[in-house]
C-alpha cells in the first residue's frame, strides 16, 4: 500500500470518539477555584444591590466597628489595669503579638472562607471579653476599695480643722500647718479652684480621703488622731511633688 493510499483510508475513516482534545476547563472537570469571601454575597437582583451596597453598608460599618472598638478598648483596658505596672506590659505585649501574627496568617490564607474569618474573630473578641471581666474586680481604683473599707470614728469631734485646697489658684493647701488636740477631729475641706484630694500619709488612717473639685466645693470628714505628727498630700498626680502637702500637730 503506497502512501497515497494511507491518505484516502484516514479521510474516510470516521472520528474515533474521546480522540477530540478538550480543556479541563470545558470539561467541568478543573480544580474548584476559592471560596467567594465577600462580607455580603452579591445579590441578582440589581435594585437589592444598590441598596445594600448605597445604603446598608454605609449605615452598618461605622455602627459596628465603633461598637467593636469600644468593646475592645472596656476589656482590654480592664485588664490592663488589673496587671499592674509589669503586669499591664505583659499584657499589650500579647495583644500586640496576637494581632499581627493572626493579621499575617490570615493575609496568607486567602482561600479562607466568610464563615472561618468570622469564627476567627469571634474567638479573639470572647477572649478579649474574657480577659475584661477577670479584671473587673482588680481594675477598681485603690482609693475607692480602701475608702470603702474605712470606718470614720464616732462621737461629737473635740476639734475642727479647715484646709483650703487649691487657694488663689495654686498647688497647696492653706494652711499648710495645723495644730490640733488628740481624740476625734473634723476635717473640713474646701476648694479654691482645680481638682484634689486629702489624705494622710500614716498607715493606720489609711482609706480617710476627702474630694473637692468642679461642682463640689467642700467635703468634710471625721478622724482620730493620737498624739503626734500627721502628713497629708494631694493623690492627683504632680500636685505633692508641687507642693500640695502639709502636716498636722497633734498634742495630747
């Protein structure tokens, strides 16, 4: 048979089936390509569309994420409160890491899907919540749990004493130096302008504060003091080292 005749016989035989080339594509048989990880899957209908993309999410994603922030911020400044000065930096720290190793895998994960970044998200607020309310308690200020605990003496006062707290404007106390008799005296104090408190140095009169400041412009209490040298301060912060300080003389 002459190569002519090889010719004739392949023009005439019919196409074998499955000899045809066809893309994997085509075929339907590729791999799946990833998961859609749209927030809001897009809608058919294009007036739905519009009033998801023109007036819902312009109206929810401020609403949510100031509610997600100020969620984030209550428990998380709750715990750092509750761990104290190294306790607090440990704290940031693992937050601080957290955020960006979780920022980073998730980055290199794009197949992931809405319902797995969603799960991913839950967990870290629970564990922020979680953190939060463990530090309820710790976090309350010192001052307030020592004034609670504080129990002011009873009986009529041999004496009272008036401090003026922030007079003619300036950080101290006036007078700065008092003299008293022992037994039950009342503290009256007053306010010339700012922000302050009164409490003394002495462990044993630990919890005894008075506030002034804004609207409050007097505050008075009740101690017992022995006889001796007593030394009271401003707790605002900066205000002692600036000179808000004073002692009480005691005489028996």
């Amino acid at each position: 048979m002459t190569s002519t005749d090889i010719e004739k016989v392949e023009r005439d035989e019919p196409d074998q089936p499955g000899t045809d080339l066809v893309s994997a594509d085509e075929a339907g048989g590729g791999p799946p390509g990833p998961p859609h990880t749209a927030l809001l899957e897009p809608s058919a209908s294009a007036r739905g569309e519009a009033f998801r993309t023109r007036v819902l999410l312009p109206l929810l994603l401020p609403i949510v994420s100031a509610g997600a922030i100020a969620f984030f911020v209550l428990n998380l400044s709750r715990a750092l409160l509750a761990g104290g000065d190294t306790g607090s930096l440990v704290i940031a720290s693992i937050v601080a890491v957290s955020i960006l190793g979780g920022a980073a895998w998730i980055s290199s994960q794009p197949q992931l899907s809405t319902g797995a970044l969603a799960m991913v998200l839950a967990v870290f607020l629970l564990l922020i919540a979680a953190g939060g309310l463990t530090g309820l308690g710790p976090s309350q200020p010192a001052a307030k749990k020592a004034a609670a605990g504080f129990a002011p003496p009873k009986g009529p006062p041999v004496g009272t004493l008036t401090v003026q707290a922030g007079a003619g404007g300036q950080l101290r106390f006036d007078p700065s130096a008092l003299t008293a008799t022992a037994g039950v005296n009342q503290i009256d104090l007053t306010l010339g302008a700012g922000l302050h408190t009164f409490v003394f140095t002495d462990p044993k009169l630990r919890g005894f504060q008075l506030n002034v400041g804004g609207k409050k412009t007097s505050d008075t209490g009740k101690v017992d003091l022995a006889a001796g040298t007593y030394t009271f301060y401003c707790t605002i912060p900066g205000h002692r080292a600036a000179g808000m300080e004073g002692t009480i003389t005691v005489t028996g």
